[in-house]
C-alpha cells in the first residue's frame, strides 16, 4: 500500500511565513528558510511553498527565496504563487524546485496546464484548486481565494486531470484555519472521481484529522501548516499516531 504523506505549508507573505483563518487574518509564522529545515530534519515528506500574494500583486514567485529554502532540504518541495508560463516554471525548477503549483492562472487559461504537462511531465504540475461552499455548490476561488469563479469545483478537477495535472491540492476555505477538520466528504468524493492524488488542506487541528482525512476522504496527503509551525502538533509525533492508527506511514529509521 502506497504511504500517506504529511506535507508541512508555507504561505508567504512579504519573505515570511503567515498564516491565517478562512484566507485572511494573517499573522507571522516565522523564517520560511529555518522552518523548511526544521521540517524536513523531523521526516516531513514533502513541503508547499506558495507565495500567497504574488498573484494579487502582480508579480513573480520570490525566486531567490526559493533558491533559499531549496538549499536546505532534501525533500520534494512544490512551489506556487503567480505562476503563469513555462518561463515562470523553468525559473523556479531551476532555483530548486521540484513541483509546480498553479491555480488563478490555470482557470484564466486552462492550456496552462496542457503546456507544462506537455514540457516538464505531469509529476511537475500540481493543480491548486481553493473552494467555497456557496448556495449549494462548490465553488473555485482564485487570486488567494479572494475572488469567486463560474467553475464549480467537481467538472474543474476533472477537466484539470484531463489536461495533464499530475496532482490536486484540494483546499477547503470554509475549513482554512478552523482547526475543526478536513473537508472530507468533499476530498472523498474528489479522490473517488480521479485517479491522480489529491492532497487534502484546510482544517487540521489534531491528529485524528489526519486519519480521519486518510480513512473518510480518501486523501493521498494531507497538508497543514499553523499546528506544525506554532508547535502544536510536530510530525514526528503526527506520524507516530498515524502508524498506531493503522495509516501507512514513511517513518524516518
């Protein structure tokens, strides 16, 4: 059975970690450099960068500190955040990246994502998809969730597997820094629908989250970031419960 995995999120904001409740709120989360050492040294399997506000800004990813953070981890490391050519792509694998993470500008031209698919192979295309439950739909957000789309989020990540995506990142809004849990009906219906990964987001305040999102939701990740970096929840421990709990889990010899 494949292992689940725990990715730790770093949201960027102006070169610091933030994060927030529902997208906004933001407070301060520490040096994103020390904390992606922190983490891959405790056995995090892979680690999100998005840098949250490129695209509202209408900039490029902070590429230099990218190059940073790559310099000092020896895991897989995705990164998102006003991505929106192969150009863009190119520059961050080259600064150390080895996924890219692409949501506003894959909605305002969906070839995007058949172009980079089609450049730098599926495994390097994460589709980030940011949803909010609105009169009875579920609804894709964009531009760091601020603004709502016509795309109702279950044709959108099927339509996004179909040109080439090799992977979802499924974030809950409605979920996003409650602490309450996953959105796991959503997530479970999502894995059952794809057969590419999905990572669930949004909500973890506990372990049992986590497998509840691995056993309910179906999920292949589970991602989170305000109980890793205000030391709520480390992962070593995470993975710990995880493996009494029967979630199949790498775990650091």
């Amino acid at each position: 059975m494949l292992t689940k995995r725990i990715i730790p999120c770093l949201d960027i904001k102006d070169g610091r970690t933030v994060k927030g409740v529902n997208f906004v709120g933001l407070r301060d989360a520490g040096d994103p450099v020390e904390l992606a050492a922190t983490y891959a040294a405790e056995g995090a399997d892979e680690l999100v960068f998005l840098d949250i506000t490129a695209t509202v800004e209408k900039r490029k990813t902070l590429v230099e500190l990218v190059r940073r953070v790559a310099a000092e981890i020896n895991i897989p490391f995705t990164v998102g955040g006003g991505i929106s050519s192969i150009e863009d792509v190119s520059a961050l694998l080259n600064a150390g990246a080895d996924k890219i993470s692409i949501n506003s500008s894959a909605v305002k031209r969906p070839d995007l994502i058949n172009e980079l698919a089609l450049e730098f192979g599926s495994q390097c295309v994460v589709v980030a998809i940011d949803t909010r439950f609105v009169e009875g739909e579920h609804i894709v957000h964009v531009r760091g969730g601020r603004t709502p789309t016509e795309l109702r989020t279950i044709p959108w990540v099927k339509e996004v597997e179909q040109r080439g995506a090799g992977e979802i990142l499924l974030t809950s809004m409605d979920h996003d820094g409650t602490k309450a849990g996953f959105a796991n009906e959503l997530t479970s219906e999502i894995s059952k629908a794809l057969s590419i990964p999905v990572i669930a987001s949004g909500g973890a305040g506990q372990m049992n989250h986590f497998v509840d999102t691995f056993t309910d939701g179906n999920a292949d990740a589970a991602l989170a970031a305000s109980i890793f970096h205000f030391k709520e929840i480390s992962v070593p421990d995470l993975k710990s419960f995880l493996k009494e709990n029967n979630i199949p889990v790498r775990v650091e010899k």
